[in-house]
C-alpha cells in the first residue's frame, strides 16, 4: 500500500451493468468479472455464469473500485487533507444502446460510494464527457489545478495500473504540478479482508485465472501501442 496523505482520491470506472431484481432491471457497478461483447467492450448487462476459468470473460472490478477506495479513506481517517473524490467514469459508447437519456458511469459508482462510506462529507465530481483513460487523466489533472490542489490517489483494478500510469506519466507533463499514485484495489481489498481466508484465496486465485490472463494481455497490447504511439482512441 502506497504511504502518504492526498487532496484527491479518483477512482476509475471499470463499467457498469444492469441486473435483475424482481422485475426491475437495475444499475450497479459491474463485478470483478464480467462477460464482455464478442469485441471485447462492456455489455452493459450483468451475466452472473460469468467465472474465472470460461474462454471469454474480463476482469471489469467498478465495486471492487470503490470498496477499495472507501476501505482507504477509513484507514487513513477518512484523510484529513482529502477535498476532492472524482469518479473517472463518464458515458462510453456501450450506454447509448442501454440508457439514452444520458446515464453515466459515475452517477451509479457515486451512488454505491455513498451506501459504502456513509456521512462522507466531500466534493464528488463525476467526469461525465471522458470516454477513455487518457481523458481521465487529463481530466483529473485539470480538476486538480483549477482547485489549487496537486496530490492525487487513484485507485483501479491492478491489471490495468500499468496502462493507467502510463497516461498519469503523460498527463503531468502536460499539468506537471500534480502528482499521481496509482494503487491496485486487490492489494487494498487484501488488507481489508486479512482475517477471512476464504475472501484472501478468491481475491488471490483470479492471478492465476485465463480471465486475468486474458484481460492482462489486452491491457499489455494497450500500453505497447501507447508507448509506441499507436493507440487508437475510442
């Protein structure tokens, strides 16, 4: 776990779906495994045999994300120093076909944040126009300078960290007075559950997964062509 206090805690959106409860058809954050579109993009519904060991599932992870950024805001007493909570999370292509009167990502990660860390008592800002992580970043950055603010702690899924450092490393030379730390949800949920065996062993297992295995390639196909200068942005 990364040391040291921050004005801004960002948490990534990894996709939202819709489920089914009773007759309704609901949004939530998506879980760490999802099963993608034949192109390998968020669906936007929720496929519950979705499981480690099938042939095409993806690590998506939005509720691990916020549990995670939550289980830090109570460990460092909710940080004194914090002002800003972003959710990285706007209105990426998948949406139109499910929500056209413009529901984001980050209006469902905001809601679950508030049921998790109860009289949380910050400024939220949802980056409802970012559709990739570069503009996540950019975004992040700017929301820090226009505050006076400069050190910022993202949280995501720890397969896509990596790729995400790489746009935070651009990103601040382009505001080079803020400064990223970028922590993986599963090592912050891993403290959280360190008494509960069972939860460490599921946590720990998807490593050794073809749908970690699969999602850590895409990922590293990603950075190449972003070091490469190559990445195609969607």
């Amino acid at each position: 776990m990364l040391n040291g206090g921050f004005e801004i805690l960002c948490l990534f959106g990894r996709g939202i779906e819709q489920v089914r409860i009773g007759p309704e058809l609901v949004w939530r954050p998506t879980r760490y495994i999802e099963q993608p579109t034949p192109e390998g993009l968020h669906s936007g519904l929720r496929h519950r045999l979705a499981a480690p060991g099938d042939n095409s599932s993806r690590i998506a992870g939005s509720n691990a994300i916020i549990i995670a950024g939550c289980q830090l805001l109570k460990e460092m007493g909710r940080s004194p120093e914090l002002r800003l909570v972003i959710f990285t999370a706007g209105r990426p292509s998948y949406l139109e076909a499910h929500s056209p009167r413009g529901l984001t990502e980050g209006e469902i990660m905001l809601q679950r944040f508030r049921r998790c860390l109860r009289d949380a008592d910050f400024e939220y800002l949802i980056l409802a126009d970012n559709r990739n992580t570069r503009d996540e970043m950019r975004e992040t950055c700017r929301a820090a300078v226009s505050r006076g603010l400069a050190r910022v702690r993202a949280v995501t899924v720890a397969v896509h960290v990596p790729r995400a450092q790489e746009f935070a490393r651009q990103a601040c030379r382009e505001f080079p007075g803020v400064s990223f730390d970028i922590e993986a949800a599963e090592d912050v949920l891993c403290g959280r559950y360190s008494t509960r065996p069972r939860c460490l062993e599921e946590i720990r297992s998807v490593r050794d997964s073809p749908c970690y295995a699969r999602t850590a390639e895409s990922e590293r196909r990603g950075l190449a062509a972003l070091r490469s200068g190559s990445y195609k942005f969607g």
